[in-house]
C-alpha cells in the first residue's frame, strides 16, 4: 500500500518542490530585510526544495520567540536543539566536544518556520506579521 501512494505521490513531486520554492521566495520577500533575523543562503550553483525553511535569530530570544509563535497559533520547529555531536546516540565514538562551535552556536539560534505545499500567501503573511511583531532586533 505504502508503495502504491508514493508511486502516485512521485507524479507530483516537482509540482510539490515548486509549490515549497515559492512559499520560500514569499518568506524571503517578507523578512529579507527584517532585523535579527536571517534568512537561509543559497547556493546559486544549486537549488533547494526546502522540507524546512529555517532562520537564525539571537539565541537568548529564540526560545521565547517560539512561545510567542505557539500562543498566536503558529507552529515552529527546532529541529535538532541538540547538535550531532552532542547526541547520546553518539557518545561511543569520543567526539571531542569542543571541536564543533558552529554546530553549537547554530543549534542555540535556530527556528523553523511551517512550510507545506499547501501554505497560502495569507497565511505567510500573518506568520512573517507576528515573527516580526515580536522583534528580533
């Protein structure tokens, strides 16, 4: 059965990744030019179907930027708190801790916006009006 849906759910993958591409170019138009927050950088060698569209904000805020986010409806997401390095699952393989100041730095100022195929322009925008009600500057 699981193979019979994705077999169909493949005839519309590039409809899918054009539909995410497009609601990253709203969010990108809507909180380019915000302060505190960045938006993700691409590659222009490359393209990016983003399954999560994540910014970076200042880490002492992040936590309750997602509490304002969650008490106006609005779901985020921060994927991975803790870095790779630091997980449990990967303490037998002795990585030396202090050696990944990017993967902590960035695992402390991280935030997920909802991203979907089916995320409208109206919704986008009152998303971007409440990130930025909240101010990250």
């Amino acid at each position: 059965l699981q193979a019979a849906i994705l077999r169909v759910k493949l005839q519309y993958l590039d409809a899918y990744c054009a539909a995410r591409q497009q609601a990253a170019a709203r969010y990108d138009a809507l909180l380019n030019d915000t302060p505190g927050i960045q938006i993700p950088v691409r590659d222009t060698r490359s393209s990016h179907v983003f399954h999560q569209y994540t910014l970076q904000v200042d880490p002492n805020r992040r936590d309750d930027l997602v509490a304002h986010m969650q008490a106006h409806g609005i779901p985020t997401g921060v994927y991975y708190p803790v870095p790779g390095h630091r997980q449990a699952a990967f303490a037998p393989f002795n990585f030396d801790l202090d050696a990944h100041p990017i993967s902590d730095a960035l695992s402390a100022r991280v935030i997920s916006l909802p991203m979907h195929t089916e995320l409208t322009q109206s919704q986008q925008n009152f998303i971007c009006a409440t990130l930025i009600k909240f101010g990250l500057q």
